[in-house]
C-alpha cells in the first residue's frame, strides 16, 4: 500500500533547539516543539511509524529552515 505525502502546516507556540557541540556533532542536536491548534484542518495518511516522515522547522522573522528525515519506528 502506498500512501500519498502531503504538507501540512502546524502552527507553534514553541521551538527549543539544542546543539551541545555545533559544527561538531549533529547527531546529538534536539529540536522540542509544542504546538499551539487546538482545532486542525490536517489530516495523517498512513503511519510514519512505518513509512518514515520529513519534518521541516520554519522559523517565523527569519530565513532559517531545516529539514529531519524521520526513519521508520520513532514514536
């Protein structure tokens, strides 16, 4: 089965990023979001616990955006 990857934009109330050793290691990076709609047009297709997930961080004021591939099994 094959699901179809859509967009959908969750507004914030809150980032924290974290880098213990910028430039060094990006394994160890940590970014915490908290999401702040209650009410949701968006809508899940499939289970990224299986086909894996993008997530994109877009920071409001800025032109900074980064981009996690998420392998399959994160929960």
């Amino acid at each position: 089965m094959t699901y179809a990857a859509t967009d959908q934009t969750i507004l914030g109330k809150q980032v924290l990023v974290k880098d213990p050793k910028p430039g060094v290691d990006p394994t160890k990076r940590k970014v915490v979001g908290q999401g702040k709609e209650s009410n949701s047009p968006n809508t899940i297709v499939g289970d990224p616990t299986v086909t894996g997930a993008v997530v994109t961080i877009f920071l409001n004021g800025t032109a900074e955006s980064q981009l996690f591939n998420l392998g399959t099994g994160r929960r």
